[in-house]
C-alpha cells in the first residue's frame, strides 16, 4: 500500500541524498519497493563503473530537465524522453554532463 498524500507543493520537500544522487520521494509503499520519486543527477555523473543494471521491480521513468546519455547505446535523450522497464531488463551504464531530473515509479515485479 503507498502513502496517502494530498495535493501539496513538491518544492517544499527537501533534496535528500541517495548514493550520488538526491532524490525527493513523492510516495513510497509498505511492501519496500513501491516508490514514486524526482532524481537529480548531478552534472558529470557517470554509471560506468556500476556497469549495466537490471532490478527485480518495474520501473518507469520520465525526463524531466538535462540530458542522460546511454552509454551502452551511444545515444543521448533529453526532457520529454520515457521508458518503461519489465524486472530484469538491462539497461545503462549512463552519464550525464550537464545534469538531469527525472521521475522515476517502482512497482512490484518478478524476475
């Protein structure tokens, strides 16, 4: 079950820290992967050391501001740009040189 939230001013939630990068977490579930959230990542982030990623979850994710650049497919996206991704899909690494945001929901899935 997801936190129950009326409307209210997204800005006023602080930027807080998650690895190296901040986030604001709008909703989060009971069940610890259900979430709904903004990401800043911070201008030259770079995932390559992280190599490729897959999750156990469904996520989805909407740019917002800047640009991601994925590595693996030599090919930058910037605002407007969305994926939807079954658990277990590969996807990354990534860098960003100027920065970005993004939305990003988790929900339940199996491998």
């Amino acid at each position: 079950m997801r936190d129950e939230m009326e409307l209210f001013e997204v800005e006023s939630l602080p930027w807080q820290p998650d690895g190296a990068i901040q986030e604001k977490v709008l909703s989060r579930g009971s069940d610890g992967v259900t979430l709904t959230r903004l990401a800043w990542w911070p201008a030259g982030l770079d995932t390559s050391q992280d190599g490729v990623i897959r999750h156990s979850y469904h996520e989805e994710i909407y740019l917002m501001e800047g640009y991601l650049t994925d590595l693996t497919l030599d090919q930058t996206f910037g605002p407007g740009c969305y994926t939807s991704r079954r658990p277990g899909m590969q996807h990354g690494p990534y860098r960003t040189d100027a920065g970005c945001v993004l939305l990003e929901i988790r929900t339940p899935g199996g491998l």
